[in-house]
C-alpha cells in the first residue's frame, strides 16, 4: 500500500496558488431557476509547512465541486469554491477566513489543515459569525471549543496518533521513549497520547521537550533527550524542525529509534539530509478506506488534478470527503434551507444506519428514497457528539533507502 502524504511531490495547479482567486464553477442550465450558489471558502495551506499538502487539498475541493455542478449541482444548487492561503500561520489564516466570511460571504468554510490556525480561526471568525468549518486538524482542543458543533473533523486526533505511535513503538520493542515537540497544541497532544498508551502498556516515558519553531538547531535540546538513553525519539513536529533534528541527531550519531509524524517526512526531508539520516524512521498514518468505491473515484480526481495516485495525498481524501458530505446535507435540508439547518443534517447524512453511498452524484436519487449513510474515501466518516470523525485506521511504515515500506495496518 502507499505511503500517505509523505515522499511525493507536489505540483500547483495553474491558478491555484493566488491565495485571493475565486472558482467560479460551471453551473449548467438549472442555474437561473436554482437558489444562489453555496460558497465553499477552501482555506488549505498553500505555502508554509502545510504546502506539501495544501495544493492536493485545494485540487480536490474543486475537481469534486465541479463534478457535483457538472451533474446538475444539488438540485440545481451549484457550488462555488474561493480559495485562500493561510500560510500555515494563524494569523494569516484569521485574515484570510475574514475575508472569505466578509467580503466573499462564504456559507462554509473547508480545509484547514494546521491545528493552530484552525483553533485562530474558530475563536476569530466562524463560531462568532455561525460559519460550518470542516478541518483536518487534529488538537484536541478543537473538540474542547466546538460549543456551537459547527466544526467537522474529518481526521483522526492528535491525541489518536499519538496512540498510533505508541502502538508502533511496543511493537517494535522500544522499553524507554523521551518525546521533542513544537510547543503548539497539537505537538503536545501527540506526545500526549503516546505517554498514555505507552506507559499503560508497560513502556517507561523518560521526559519530554518542548521548542520552539524556526530554530537554526534544536542540539541542545536534543542533547537533553538524549541524555537519558532512551530507545526511541518520539517526535510532535513539523517538515523543517524535524529536518533540522533528524540531521543532529545523525551527526551526533544517535542509536536511538525515531517516531516521527507523516507529514513531517516529505521529500524534501531526504533531499536535504539523505537517506542514511532517515532510515529506520517510523511513522504513523491515516489509511484511506479499504475497498470502498469513494477511493476509486478520489483517485482518479486526484490523477487528474495533480498526476500521481490519490495515495500520496490523505488530506485530500478529507477534502473529497468534506464535498460530499456537505452536498447530501445540502440535499437533505432540502431548498431555502439555513445554513443551520444544513449544518443539523450533518451526521444525519453521514453516519450510519442507512443505505451506503460513495459519492454525492452516483446515490444522490438514494436520499429521495430514504436515510443514506456517507462512506468516504478517508474513511467511514462517523461524526460523534463533539464533531470528531471516530474512524482509526492507521498505517505503520518505515523509511528504508529514502522509500517508505508498509510493515502493518493498526487500529485503534
């Protein structure tokens, strides 16, 4: 199975990395008898750490908006997506969902992918201004804020892969582990949840550090990890911090195993450091849905759009998912409906029971007929109480001469 996310490059669409420009979609014939568009704000990270990311997210969120319209949209609603970089930065992020809320009056937002902006752009933007945000962060206090339930996550939590690594980490025979994350929430909430699976299971949790982001070096605090001889560096990072302490800890020659997030471990990495400095590294990663039509059709949205497999990208899967999961509550609200009234028919299209779709063109006569339930390309998407997507399927790999290998599935 591919690796997810990781070792793959990434190629922008032409237009799409002017952060202020709009897609207007094609609307087709029932355009003049149908309600006003639905403005979808696709807010991804195009520059920034998110980047490896965010052009496949932004990619996806069109080519399935698209789609739907081409098909005659939600009978005869038709999508319309404006784009916005948030840089990975949360103050970016709130001015850029300011304007997509203010000026471009989206009725929802889609795509964020850094736990920091997304809990900026809660607190700032859509929960004061009652907007839907479906993300792809994982900090825990996401779920904590989200008193208004207008926030989706369709990922799963720091805290889970933190489990996930845990889970690797015993399996692979690790007895002591030392944590080094970014002091942000969701650095935290992945050491957070390795500490409670590992120790729970046996495993003896030595320290922890927190740094800061946009160091020239991370050798002192390396240095105190490492100074407890333990067996396994257990990273909450991102692409250029961990670029930076997986160099050190190679030239300090380091015997000690490494966990490291996915998306911490793109192709830039091996190109900057080589090969010899990752192999071994572990990660953890969301598996997209097995044998469920939603992947073929994601896939072949994401070739299009991008040139390589649907694979290579998880959080685009989300963004697929994301598209029609919110049409089908579009569809079920029914015409003149309030964005409330969209946002309450959320699970009720999406989690089970009821008859499974796959896509919102293909089972869209379903809903006439009665309860469809929404199985998605990243996964089951079963949204509980708080708005967290309760699937956890995660693939274990490990880097070997700069390629990832699959060694198992875990679920959690």
């Amino acid at each position: 199975m591919p690796f997810h996310s990781i070792l793959s490059r990434r190629r922008f669409l032409a237009g799409t990395a002017a952060g202020a420009a709009a897609l207007a979609l094609p609307a087709g014939p029932l355009r003049a008898q149908a309600e006003r568009p639905f403005r979808i704000g696709a807010l991804n990270p195009l520059t920034g750490p998110g980047s490896e990311e965010g052009a496949g997210m932004l990619a996806t969120l069109q080519a399935t908006a698209r789609l739907i319209n081409e098909a005659g949209g939600i009978d005869g609603r038709m999508f319309e997506v404006i784009s916005e970089d948030d840089q990975t930065k949360p103050e970016a992020g709130v001015l850029a969902a300011k304007k997509l809320v203010e000026i471009n009056k989206v009725d929802a937002i889609l795509g964020t992918w850094s736990s920091s902006v997304t809990l900026a752009v809660m607190s700032a933007v859509t929960q004061p201004n009652d907007v839907m945000l479906f993300t792809c962060s994982g900090a825990p206090e996401i779920s904590e804020e989200n008193t208004k339930d207008l926030v989706k996550r369709f990922t799963p939590t720091s805290f889970a892969y933190g489990v996930a690594y845990a889970r690797i980490a015993l399996k692979s025979g690790y007895k002591r582990a030392v944590g080094m994350h970014l002091n942000n929430s969701s650095g935290k909430a992945q050491i957070d949840g390795f500490v409670h699976e590992f120790t729970a299971n046996g495993g003896e949790f030595v320290d922890r550090i927190a740094y800061e982001p946009s160091k020239p070096s991370y050798r002192s605090e390396l240095q105190t990890a490492l100074a407890s001889n333990p067996d396994c560096l257990v990273l909450g990072s991102y692409l250029a911090d961990t670029t930076i302490i997986l160099r050190e800890a190679f030239q300090l020659g380091s015997r000690a195993g490494v966990l490291a997030p996915h998306w911490a471990l793109g192709t830039k990495l091996v190109e900057a450091i080589g090969a010899p400095a990752v192999e071994g590294v572990s990660t953890a990663s969301a598996v997209l849905t097995k044998d469920n039509p939603s992947v073929a059709l994601y896939d072949r949205l994401y070739r299009e759009a991008m040139g390589e497999p649907g694979s290579a990208n998880a959080y685009g899967a989300m963004c697929y998912d994301m598209v029609n999961v919110l049409a089908y509550a579009i569809a079920a609200a029914g015409p003149g409906a309030s964005n409330a009234d969209i946002n309450g028919r959320i699970r009720e299209v999406a989690n089970s029971p009821g008859e499974q779709v796959f896509d919102f063109v293909s089972g869209k006569d379903k809903l006439k007929a009665g309860k469809v339930n929404y199985s998605g390309a990243s996964s089951l998407v079963e949204f509980d109480e708080r708005g967290d997507d309760t699937g956890g399927l995660f693939s274990w790999d490990v880097l070997q001469d700069g390629k990832a290998v699959q060694r198992e599935l875990i679920t959690l």
